[in-house]
C-alpha cells in the first residue's frame, strides 16, 4: 500500500494505517528536526503528521509523498521557531541559524569528533543551507525533490547546495580544533554523513 492510500485511510479514522505510516516515515521526520530542535523533535514529527492528514485536499498531486512530507516538516520547523520565538521581530531562515535560536546541539549521534564538527558547522550556516544539505546527504532527494521542498526551481537547486556546502566549509574552519581535523572532515564528507546517518538511528533505540 502506498503512502497516499496510507495517508487517505488514516484521514477516515483507520488507526492502524496511521501507525503504519509513522513508523515507515519516522527515521527520516527524526533525522530533520534532531540535529534542530533535539528536545522538540517528538512533538514536531506528531504536528508534521497531523499536519501531513489537514492537508491533504490542497496537496499537488504531481509531486510524490516524501516531498510533500518534507514541505510539512519544514513549514512547521519554521512554525515552531515563530511561535517560540517571538522576541525575534523578524524571522529569516536565509540568514538565521539553528544556533542563533538553540546553541547546544545533541551529542548523541557524534562519535567522532569529525562528527561532531559536522554537526556543529550545520548548525552554524543559514537554516535553509542546513536543510537543503541535510536532505541531500541524509535522505538522498533527487533535484526534483530538493527544489519542491525548498520551493525552489529545479535549475536553482545545484546553486543552491553548492552555496550550502561552502558555508559548511567555512564553518567547518571556524570551528575546528586543528588543520588536520579539518580536513579529514572535508576530504571524507561523505563517509562522515553516512556515519551520522547510521548513529541517528542507534541514538533513536
């Protein structure tokens, strides 16, 4: 059964079809708010797939359901951050950081201190660089994905994360311990993502 068949059971009350589908969709709503929000990440994934149901009717059938659940995700990311912080008179994911809004990460899913450094320098850049990144590496979505999530067009996405991934570095420079950590991070980028991809879900049990 497909996600929308799951999705349009759920919305007339079949509960097993709702658990079904959180539970396939989980790691990945996890994965997007941890590394933001730690502390608020089970609330946020519950308000995500409420969010996921009220939707539905005005949902453009041409895109598939992982966009439409990243769309969510991110909408109510930037929801949450309004709601609770409203001292901030003017909210701007381009140029604000997770760490502007919450300055200690989780140190549950960094085993090595490449990790660490990873997840540290995400933090640091633009909250639309950071989640363009983090889909990119961590959930494998294609262009097309990449630029209906971010509500961008499909020839900007390539711009995009090449922008995202030279914030990254220079983040990356501002807060490592040596020259050498640095650039084991960069050479290895991938292996170390994959590395954090696979702790999340160990930090998770």
């Amino acid at each position: 059964m497909d996600d929308f068949e799951l999705l349009d059971r759920w919305r007339r009350g079949d509960l097993t079809a709702a658990n079904q589908l959180l539970k396939r969709h989980f790691d990945a709503l996890y994965r997007f708010f941890t590394n933001k929000v730690a502390d608020h990440a089970d609330d946020l994934i519950q308000a995500t797939m409420m969010a996921c149901v009220r939707g539905r009717d005005s949902f453009r059938k041409e895109c598939g359901f992982r966009s439409y659940l990243f769309i969510v995700a991110r909408h109510e990311f930037y929801r949450w951050i309004k709601k609770n912080h409203r001292s901030r008179e003017v909210f701007d994911p381009e140029l604000m950081s997770v760490a502007d809004l919450q300055p200690s990460p989780s140190s549950a899913v960094a085993r090595r201190k490449e990790q660490r450094l990873l997840l540290l320098a995400l933090r640091q850049i633009p909250m639309e660089l950071q989640i363009v990144l983090e889909l990119h590496y961590w959930e494998n979505l294609s262009t097309r994905e990449l630029a209906e999530v971010m509500e961008i067009p499909q020839g900007t996405v390539k711009s995009r994360l090449r922008r995202a991934r030279e914030a990254l570095e220079q983040a990356m420079e501002g807060l490592s311990e040596s020259p050498q950590q640095l650039r084991s991070t960069i050479d290895d980028l991938e292996r170390w993502v994959a590395g954090i991809r696979e702790n999340f879900g160990a930090a998770e049990g």
